[in-house]
C-alpha cells in the first residue's frame, strides 16, 4: 500500500511542477513555497477556503477554477484524497495532449 500512495504524491508533485512551470515567476516561487511542508499550516487554510470558493462560483468574484486548485492543494496533506485526485489530473492531462495533437494536425 504504502508505494500505491507514494505513486499518487510522486504524480501529484509532476502535475504541480507542471503547473509551476506555467506560471509567471513570483506566483510560481508562493506556490513552490505552499508545497513545502513547512507551509502545511498555511496550505491547508488556503485549500479550503479555495474549495468554498469554487463551490459558489456563481458568485461574481468567484469562479469555478478554485475548486480542483483547492482539492489539489488539500490532496497533498489527505492520503485518501492523493489517489482521485492523480487520476483526474492524469485524465486532464490526457484528454490536454490529445486536443493539442488534434489543434496541430487541423493546421496541417
């Protein structure tokens, strides 16, 4: 069990550096600090409120994207929640490379 979960955190991490990778450099250094595990106290808070946020996303400030930010950021610290949530990315990812080919041999 314990490679099973170590296999999700490992995927978890991937899809984040991705994610940092993406972004502009001082959002990507707070979110580089928000993984660490001195940032727990910090992260946890900053999830939920994230989820909450992404649940009343018809609100005018808020929006929907809050809400797999916040389950991802709360799946770094929930072991239950590490295993839905690598596979849901992985899907993501999955269905992001198959609509980049399809854009790339639409230009052809």
């Amino acid at each position: 069990m314990g490679r099973v979960s170590e296999y999700y955190k490992q995927e978890i991490d991937r899809h984040f550096a991705w994610f940092e990778a993406k972004l502009p450099e001082k959002p990507a250094r707070f979110v580089a600090w928000l993984r660490k595990p001195s940032s727990r106290y910090v992260r946890i808070p900053l999830a939920i409120l994230l989820i909450i946020g992404g649940i009343f996303s018809f609100l005018p400030v808020l929006g929907l994207w809050m809400l797999p930010l916040g389950l991802l950021l709360f799946a770094q610290d929930v072991p239950f929640l590490q295993k839905p949530t690598a596979q849901l990315l992985g899907w993501i990812e999955r269905k992001w490379i198959e609509r980049e080919r399809a854009k790339a041999a639409g230009k052809r």
